[in-house]
C-alpha cells in the first residue's frame, strides 16, 4: 500500500426537504487513517490512530499423553477518535469458541475524564460475542482510590463490585467485594505484595446465599528472575493445584507459559503426579 491512499463515496441521506449528498474521504499515511464526512452543513471526522497491538497464542493438550494442538487465540487492538472522543476498539478471535468469525468485538474508554483525585472518572466497556449473540457493558466510576462496577450480561445486571486498597498493618491490601446476582454470592477478592514487591499473595472467598456454602481459592506467585515468574493456585472445592511459570526470556520476542494442573487426590490406581496435566502455551505480538 502507498503512504497516501484516498477513497471518495457518494452516499445519499434523507433531510428534511431533499436528500443531501455525502462526500466521505479517507487518507492513509504512516498507519493513520482519517476518514472525513462532509453533508452540506455539518462535517464528522473519524480518525483511526496507528495499531496498538496485536496479539497471537497457541496452546497444546497435555503433553504427557501426546502434545497436539490445543486451540489458538488473536485480539487485535485499535485506538479510534471520534471527535474530541478517545476509545479503544478489541477484537479477539478463538478457535475453540468461534473457528470461522471472531469471538467478540468491544468498544472501551472514559465518558467522563477526572482532572484530579478528587474528581469522578467514569469509564465504559461494551462487547458483543458474536457466538452466543450477547452484549455485555461494563460501567466503572473511579474516584478517590476506589472504583465501582456495574456489569450487564445481555441487559440484565449481573455484578456490581467496589474496590479500594487498605492498610493492614505495615502492607496495602487490595480488596475487591462484590455481588454475583445471578448466582446470588458474595465474593471478596483480597491481594498483597510481599518481599519488595517480588511476591505476590491473593485469596478469594464465595459465599452462596442460597445453600449457604462456601468455597474459597489461594493463590501465591514470585518473581524467580526479570522475565520469569511462577505461581501456584489452589482450589480445595476442585481438590486441584495449578502451578504456573511464565518465561520472557527463553525466546526473544515471545512468551512461554508451563502449567501443571495436579490432583490433590489419588484418581483411580493412578498416583498424583501420574494424574497431572502438563501443557504448554506460547504467545507473540506482531
């Protein structure tokens, strides 16, 4: 494609008296494309800026029975302006979920920008899953170190949350309690760095209001060296231990991701670490 590349439409609209004709101009240069709509009294710009990021990922099945191809992952990110109007255009595709169109498509950025701390951000995320046909909206208000959220699945609510980070003793907490309404449970998430920074410790907490039961996951990661990390997560109700190692350094470039999901009890005449999965996982931007 050349440095500049312009496209001209004639597109008829209704008006009040007669139809107006539209003239829309497009032009490309160094990965900017600003498209131009002039009717006869008004004009409306829409300017596409240059890619963010675009994202690959392929995973395996488990490798200790065979490795084959698991599925493959791509999202696609794109700054729009419209106007004195910013959002940020996501497109993800999976295979497993969606083979032959994308997964779903989401608009996001602020309605309202907040000048101080003092002030309210707003902030939206709209997405449409072109599979099961539904679309979700997020709306968050942030103001004062705490933010709270509204969810809506296909125009129902379906979770509102709030969050802040707390003091506990000489450690900031992050603590994040929210509301499930559909499955009418109260989730506490709670998260802290440790070690300077270097280790990570998270819990969450569900409490369903129906049956009255609880469940509850640990979670524990720490930075190995610069570009690699590892963590392990445990699910008592799952009676599984995940355990985590994301390596940026083993290939320029890329990211490679191990994880071995371990049984915390025996399953048939299989010992434990026979009944592990172990898969692979690696990802690329382009």
């Amino acid at each position: 494609m050349g440095s500049w590349m312009r496209t001209w439409a004639r597109v008829a609209m209704p008006a009040a008296s007669s139809s107006a004709r539209v003239i829309m101009q497009g032009q490309q240069r160094g990965g900017r494309v600003r498209l131009i709509a002039r009717p006869r009294r008004a004009q409306f710009c829409l300017s596409i800026e240059s890619l963010v990021c675009s994202q690959t990922e392929i995973s395996s099945t488990n490798i200790r029975s065979g490795a084959a191809f698991d599925n493959i992952k791509a999202s696609w990110n794109q700054a729009l302006k419209l106007g004195d109007f910013s959002t940020k255009l996501k497109c993800n595709y999976d295979y497993k979920e969606n083979r032959d169109f994308l997964q779903d498509c989401s608009l996001s950025g602020d309605l309202l920008e907040a000048n101080s701390e003092d002030d309210v951000r707003v902030s939206y995320d709209v997405s449409h899953n072109f599979g099961n046909k539904n679309t979700n909206v997020e709306l968050q208000a942030h103001t004062r170190g705490t933010t709270l959220s509204a969810k809506m699945d296909d125009r129902q609510l379906k979770e509102v949350s709030a969050e802040r980070d707390v003091d506990v003793a000489d450690n900031k907490v992050n603590a994040d309690v929210s509301w499930l309404v559909k499955a009418q449970t109260a989730r506490v998430k709670l998260m802290s760095n440790l070690g300077g920074g270097k280790d990570r410790v998270s819990a969450q907490i569900d409490y369903n209001t129906n049956d009255k039961s609880a469940s509850y996951e640990l979670g524990y990661e720490h930075q190995l060296e610069e570009g690699r990390d590892v963590s392990a997560t445990i699910n008592p109700s799952d009676k599984t231990l995940d355990v985590e190692l994301v390596d940026n350094k083993f290939e320029s470039g890329a990211t490679w991701t191990t994880t071995a999901s371990v049984p915390l009890e025996k399953s048939g005449g299989n010992n434990i670490l026979d009944a592990a999965k172990l898969t692979l996982k690696r990802s690329w931007n382009w």
